[in-house]
DNA sequence: TGTACATCAGTGAACGCGCGTTCACTGATGTAC
DNA sequence: TGTACATCAGTGAACGCGCGTTCACTGATGTAC
C-alpha cells in the first residue's frame, strides 16, 4: 500500500495517532514487559474502541515491529549523535547504560529474551548494523592500548561473510565484540535485578568492565 | 499444609503426577517461553480437566516457583558435580554453557527477562548464592594468573554485607563477577540469536572470553 | 476378613475476563466540478 | 461558493478462543474396628 501525500491534514493526522498508540505501547511495556502488550487495552486508554487500531496497524505484530524498529532508530541515533560531539569509546559505552536504564524494557525487547512467537523482520537488522558500525568506529579509534586474542582474531579474519561490507582491522572487530557482550553481560544482569540479592554495585562493575577492556 | 508420611502409595502417586506436570511444563516453556506457559493447556496435555491440576499447585504462580527452584536446583547439582569431579574453572564455564543450550528457555527463565508480574519467592536466592559459592571456590583455586582491577576490589572490600558468609579473597569475588557477567553476556546474546545477524561463531567467543578471564 | 467411614483424585459446569480480529455501518472530512 | 461524491476514522456487535479459578459433586482408594 502506497501511502499518499504525508503533508495533507489526514496524513499528519494518522501519523499523530500512531504516535500516541506507540507512546502508550511503550508505557505498557514498561509497566508489564512486551509479553503483555495488548492492541485493546491501548485502545481503552485512548479512548477509543478496540478495533480503531486497525485503521492504524494491521495487526499486534506490526506494532511490535514498529516499536522494535523505533527502539532500534533511537539507540542509533543516541550513539551516532554521541559519537559525532565527540564521544570516545567509554563515552558511547555510558551512552548506552543511561539508554538502557532510562527504560529496561525497551532495552529487553532488543537484546533480552525474544518474544515467543515474534519473528523480528529483516529491516531492523540493517539498524542494528548501524549501531555495530558506530561502536566499531569508536573501537578502531580506541585501538592502539587495547590487546586482542589471537584464537579470535584468526575467528575474525576468516569472517568475510559480514565484515566485508564492513572494513575494519579484526582487532577492532575483537573489541567490539567484547566491548558488547560484556556490557550485555553487566546490564541484562542488573536490569533483571540479579545484583541486588548480592548486594553489587551494578555501575562499579560496568565501569571496571570498562577500563579493563581499554586495558 | 504439613506433607504426610511421602511413602504411602497416594503420596507417592502425587509426587508423581507433580513431576509429570513439571515435565510438560518445561516442554511448554521450551517451546513458547515462559510467560506463555498455561496450567488448562498443560492438564488437557495429560488427558485431564483444568482444575485437576489445582490438587497439586495452589496456582500458576505456584508451578512457575517451582519450576524455577528445579532449574536452579539442577543447575547447582551440575556445576557441584562437575567441581566434584575435578572441573577446573574453564571445566566450570563449559559445564554451564552445555546446561544452557540443553535448554536455553529454563536459561532465560533463570537470568533473563524477567517473567511479567511474577516475584521469584525468597528461598530461591539460597540456591542461587550456593552456584555463586561453586563458582567463588573455583575462582579461588584458579586465582594467581587472574588479573584484578583495583577500584573493583576496594567495592569489593568494602562489601560486607554478603560477603561476610562467603570468605573469599577479593580477587576472587572481581574473577567470579566478570566470569558470570561476560559468560552469561555471551550465552544470551547467542540464545536470543544475535550472533547470527553477524554470522558469528558464539562458541569461538565464549572460548575466547574464557582465556581472557585466566590471563 | 468384612464392614463403615473418611480421605482424596478428578470431573463438568460455571464465572468473569480479556484477547485478536472481522464486519457492516454511521458520520465526519476532504475533493471535484 | 455550493453541491455531489468519495474517502476514511471510528463504533458496536459479534466470533471464537483460552485463560485462571471456584464449586458441588462422583467414584475410587485407603483406614479403623
């Protein structure tokens, strides 16, 4: 369906409704988590009837999709503007905690566990390369000090498939990829609540993450 | 509600049944995640009505505590036996990584997102610090080529409070705590499948991650 | 060993709820002449 | 500027479904004398 003219009042109008049904998705998503979104209890919220919302989204996997793909935009939009103003690699990395913490949820729906039965479509990983991209920019800059394993990087220097498109010296690809799985690591852990029955302090161990990655 | 003696037919019958119920749990969760897991969906699996299943849980959120104590339960008997055995720390690492994609859903159920509206029961914690505590004692055996940051230690140091009940070096604490936050930022990440965006080789990176942490 | 009673597993009906989604329709808004 | 028509937002009823949970009841199993 080839949307029309986005400029005439009915179009700006949609785009208004559609915002307002997403800010109301993701504040359901922040009460309750994804598995509980819920096209009727949005549109209650609204003020309107259950199935208004389909004048809006095909159905509750479209949402979804759009969220994700918002959420995605936003966390690529959040690192980019923080690497362009100057931002170095530990920078990007504390850009990425205040993303997460500023609303958990919608860091789970990207990197937590999946939503049963939702099949993320291709385009958010086109996104998601973006975000790779920026953070392996920071990397390649933040080289010279940082070490890498050998058994990886002959992983990594193998690993035409995806890094073609994406030059860059395998040490850097090394520490991006440790950079992400550790912070993962620390956040998805904290975001669940894991550190508090041992009482850790969850931005110590992200910030000595940090400096031991920047050996 | 005071069990009875357990080797009376009737008890044993039950205990059975509870344990058949649990195993199509886990086949449920295994297949649509945890917040999908359904008590009526479960009886009509095993031939019965609904609110049969009402003799042995008092309700859903009941079966999920259990289900929850079982994996952590089992997953401590494994790493125990393993340490038992003579697994060393990487011995360790394995085991748990082979525990988490035999099922990577009863993973997920332990340390991922957290099941929406669901609050893990108290005594559970207590299984949970006695993995923590096989792990520590490994750390603790593997310490004198481990690295340690030193603003991780003071926090460390400092941090009586549960470390009180578990004597262990500091250094040993930082090995434990970036073991469990770069392992489990590996494993979940390569459960919800991001490394396949990138066609990454997830045991290469947890391999890898392992030599890491021993130096 | 047999009878009387208590215990308990499991059933079927019912309650109230919310879900996603389709459909025929009303009424307002925009468009073309 | 006014009229005729097309477009589209939103409604209400309905479908079919599954959920958790309660309740009165049947029938089988165990217990006590």
């Amino acid at each position: 369906m080839a949307t029309s003219d986005p400029n005439t009042p009915r179009e700006r109008y949609r785009t208004q409704v559609r915002a307002e049904v997403m800010e109301r998705a993701w504040e359901q998503i922040a009460t309750a988590g994804a598995s509980a979104l819920s096209l009727n209890a949005i549109a209650k919220q609204m003020g309107m009837s259950g199935p208004a919302l389909y004048r809006y989204f095909a159905n509750r996997d479209e949402l979804i999709t759009e969220l994700v793909r918002e959420a995605y935009r936003d966390l690529a939009d959040t690192l980019r503007t923080a690497a362009d103003t100057g931002a170095d690699l530990p920078g990007l990395a504390r850009a990425l905690r205040t993303w997460a913490l500023a609303d958990p949820q919608r860091y789970l729906l990207l990197y937590g566990t999946p939503v049963p039965g939702y099949q993320a479509p291709e385009d958010t990983t086109a996104i998601s390369q973006e975000i790779a991209v920026t953070l392996i920019d920071a990397c390649t800059a933040a080289l010279p000090s940082a070490a890498s394993s050998s058994a990886l990087s002959t992983h990594l220097a193998d690993h035409r498939t995806w890094a073609a498109d994406h030059p860059a010296p395998p040490e850097a690809l090394a520490l991006f990829l440790a950079l992400w799985t550790r912070l993962h690591g620390v956040l998805s852990l904290e975001l669940a609540g894991h550190f508090t029955g041992m009482k850790f302090d969850a931005e110590v161990l992200f910030e000595s993450e940090l400096a031991t990655l920047l050996g």
